[in-house]
C-alpha cells in the first residue's frame, strides 16, 4: 500500500511543477514612453490668438514724440534698436540664448525681453501663381519700432563690462543695428526749481 501511495504522491509532485513551469509570469516587456510635446519658455509664441492670420503690416513710425519703451525700465543695462524692424521668434530666442549663456556665472543676473513675437507670418511656396488664398503659416514676428528697448539685464551686482558683451553677443544674432544704453539716474536727470526770490535777486 505504501509504494502506491508514493507513486501517486510523486505523480502529484511532477504535475504541480510542470503547471508552476508553464504557468510562471512573464518578464515585463518595457513600457514605451509617450511623451508629449509641450511649448517651453523658449519657444516664443502666444499661447492663444483671435485669428491664426493677419496682414503684413508695417512697422510703426512714431511721429507724435512718443517715447514708450525707450529707456530702461527693469534692468541696469538694455540693447536698444536703431532702426525699424521686425524680429521673428527664431532671433529673440538665439539673442537671449547667448545672453543667458553669457550671464549664468553671476548669482542673481536676470534677463528681460521687452517684446513679444505674437503676429504670424505667412508664405507662399516659390513658383505659386497668383490667388488661391493667403499662404500657409511660416513663424511668429513682432514689430519693433525704432529706439525700443529689446533686452534688458541687471541683477547680481553685475559689472558694465560683462552686461555690455553679453549685450554685444545677442546684438550679433538680430539684423539691426543696436546700441548699448545704461539705466538712467533720475535724480541727475531732475532740473532744479527756481524760486521767485532766487529770480529776483
């Protein structure tokens, strides 16, 4: 009886272990990443606009002594045009590119743009006949008048000489002449009040 118990509880024994073989889980198959594309801080467009086309426009001349935009307002140091243009994202982004790149080794230096690219821009492919609707949708722009302050940087204790090249590096990447300017004192600026009896005497 004992040999035939054995036997049963062998068989038992080999059944068990060929169903864990067979039944045994699987490695698991590597998980494809899906990534989604997102718009950085870099790419330079406007997250949501009324119409997707415009008019080509001009560049606006200021002839009524407006003066908005012309001077440094956050910075210590600021790039300014010389000349009517219009920069496309494309540019804005290599020109603060290399100055971030040129201002990183100071603590606390900071960048600032002053314009925005939020006009598209359209193009028609070469050779394209006349008519048939406005062209397909190229890149983003902005119109920048003349004497507009484009970039500004400050911050950090930073010294003329650096804010100056770093300056000179974004200057490089845009297709207008730039100058260097320096916030301006106020109190340097302000005319003294005379008085009446200063007058008189």
């Amino acid at each position: 009886m004992l040999p035939v118990l054995l036997k049963r509880s062998l068989l038992l024994l080999k059944q068990k272990v060929r169903i864990l073989t067979v039944q045994h889980t699987p490695p698991l198959a590597p998980i494809a990443l899906t990534y989604v594309q997102q718009r950085f801080r870099s790419d330079f467009a406007p997250r949501k606009i009324k119409y997707k086309k415009k008019h080509k426009g001009r560049v606006p001349v200021r002839i009524g002594g407006s003066t908005k935009g012309n001077t440094v307002a956050f910075g210590d140091f600021g790039l300014r045009v010389k000349d009517g243009v219009r920069l496309t994202s494309s540019q804005l982004t290599a020109a603060r590119t290399a100055i971030k790149r040129k201002i990183k080794v100071i603590k606390g230096s900071q960048v600032w743009m002053r314009v925005f690219p939020d006009i598209p821009v359209t193009s028609k492919g070469n050779e394209t006949r006349m008519g048939k609707g406005k062209g397909s949708f190229e890149y983003w722009a902005c119109r920048v008048p003349m004497n507009k302050i484009v970039f500004e940087v400050g911050g950090g204790g930073m010294r003329k000489e650096v804010a100056k090249e770093a300056l000179r590096l974004a200057s490089d990447r845009l297709p207008v002449k730039t100058e260097f300017v320096v916030k301006e004192n106020i109190e340097n600026n302000l005319i003294p009040i005379k008085i009446a009896h200063d007058i008189i005497n």
